[in-house]
C-alpha cells in the first residue's frame, strides 16, 4: 500500500500544480492546449510506439483480455442506465453521467502503470487504450444522440475517429514492429524515448489545467453518483470479471488500474458538441480527478494481494 501511494502521489501533486499554474496565469493561457495537443498527437504514440515495439507481447492473454475490457464497458454502460431513476436526471445529463461512468483518462492510467509496473505495464496499458477507446465512443455517441434533443446519432464519422486516432495509429504501428520482429534502430530508439519522456509531465500538468472548482451545487447527487459509478463500482465490476476469465498478474492489476482511473477530458469535447450537459461533464471530471487521488491506492493494493 505504501509503495503504491508513493507511486501515485507525484502523479497527482503533477496535476495540482497544473491546476495551480494555470490559476497563476503561467506560462500564459495559449500554452495550455497546443501541450495538450503535442501530449495526445506526439508525446503520448511514441510512448506507445517505443514500449509495444520491444515488448514480449506472448504474456499478454489478448483474447481474454480484450473480452474483459469490452465486457467492462459494457456492463458499467447497463448500470449507469439502472441508476438513472435513481438520480432522476434529464436526458443530457445522464449523457454526462455516462461518460463519467466508462470513459477512462489515459494519462492517468499510462503515468501509474508505468511507474508501478514499468514496460510490462505499458503494454497492457497501451493494449487497453485500443481496446476501450472505440468501444466507449461509440456508446457516448449513441447516448448522446438517444438522450439529448438533437435525436441524430453521428456515427458516420466514428470509423473515421477510431483511424485517424494517434494513440490507435500508435497501437497499430507498435504490434506490426513487434510482429516484424524487426530490431529497432537505435536513433530511432533515442528519439522515441526522449519523446516519450515528455509525455507524463507535461500531460499531467494538462490535466490539472483542465480542472474547474466553480462546480455548483444543484448537480451535486449526479456528480457523487457519478464519482462512486467510476472510481469505486467500476474497478470492483473489472476485478470481477478479470478474476472470471483467469487475468492474473500484471495484466489484471493494469485491467483494475485504468478502471479505477477518472474520466477523460474527451468526454467534456463530446457533450459540448453534441448537445450533452456540459458544465455537468466539467463538474464530474474536476470532481473524479480529485477523488480518485484517495481511491486509487487502496484498490489497487487491494487488486495486487
């Protein structure tokens, strides 16, 4: 437990002080999104790029791992729908709720692991991306399309999404090398890693920009509902069905860990676009990015006796 809180504190004390930086006006408002950008677009593939490429991908069980991920999903996607009642929220709000249920912030979840378990861990975190990131996209389109009075779903551009996405295309390009088993050049390899060196901080210090403390107090049920749905039932739900499908190992503890993550930035872009509740969808990020600073050692200190 000690050892896993060591681990995750720097990552979140990287998130207040980008929060506290962007508060300060430092290093001025037009930094922060071309960062982000060169985070998700540059920083981030490489990573990705460099750790698949080198792996040893035959200790990843890759069917019964993608089927826990999918399953994951979809299960948390059917009991967001059984609370809604409960919470008596309209139909963009629970667009909102949602998306704070089954989206997962990659940074967060790629910052952990790497530092728990190194370059096994980023396989499997890299492998969960790819599997999870389509799969909640389309859900979040359909919701939004279901739920809000705009009643079109946008899924001709979904296809399009899913293979113009740089951590996909990463993914993609990280198993063919691998499969190749072609050795990586090292310049190539010195460039990619000084890249991927990048990527946590400034991501991190991103994230914590991103936070919004004007959250309001008429949202409040939906937020706290929203907070327990991601950062406590979800991971239990992946323990559950992980431990079902034999996942053992590095591999369910990284399953666990992105399941226990807070909600993506994302999820905010798609409720402004497509007519979701957006300044519910700030609230629930701000919140669960908090939160999960305090969930997430036990849990997963819990995942790994």
């Amino acid at each position: 437990m000690l050892s896993i809180t060591a681990t995750i504190v720097p990552v979140f004390v990287l998130i207040l002080i980008g929060f506290a930086f962007k508060r300060l006006g430092f290093p001025g408002e037009g930094f922060w999104r071309p960062a982000e950008r060169m985070a998700y677009y540059v920083f981030l593939p490489s990573l990705i790029v460099r750790n698949l490429a080198t792996a040893d991908l035959t200790v990843l069980p890759v069917a019964r791992a993608g089927f826990t991920i999918a399953s994951i999903a979809l299960a948390m996607t059917v009991i967001a729908l059984l609370v809604r009642p409960i919470i008596r929220i309209d139909g963009p709000g629970f667009t909102s709720v949602l998306q704070g249920t089954i989206r997962l912030n990659s940074f967060v979840g790629v910052a952990v692991a790497d530092g728990l378990y190194g370059a096994p861990g980023l396989v499997v975190a890299a492998f969960f991306i790819a599997v999870m990131m389509p799969i909640v996209n389309i859900i979040s389109i359909g919701a939004l399309a279901a739920f809000t009075k705009t009643g079109k779903a946008e899924y001709a551009g979904v296809p399009k999404q899913i293979i113009q996405n740089p951590i996909i295309i990463a993914c993609a390009i990280g198993w063919i090398w691998n499969g190749l088993g072609v050795p990586m050049p090292d310049t190539l390899d010195t460039m990619l890693y000084f890249l991927d060196r990048a990527t946590l901080p400034v991501a991190l210090l991103c994230v914590g920009a991103g936070l919004i403390i004007n959250l309001g107090r008429a949202r409040a049920v939906s937020i706290g509902a929203t907070t327990c749905l991601k950062l406590i039932v979800m991971p239990f739900v992946a323990m559950g069905i992980a431990h079902l499908m034999g996942i053992t190992g590095v591999p369910f503890a990284v399953i666990v860990l992105f399941a226990a993550t807070p909600a993506s930035a994302a999820a905010y872009v798609l409720a402004s676009e497509l007519g979701g509740d957006a300044p519910l969808m700030a609230g629930i990020l701000t919140v669960e990015t908090i939160v999960a600073a305090v969930t997430l050692p036990p849990i997963l200190a819990w995942a790994t006796t």
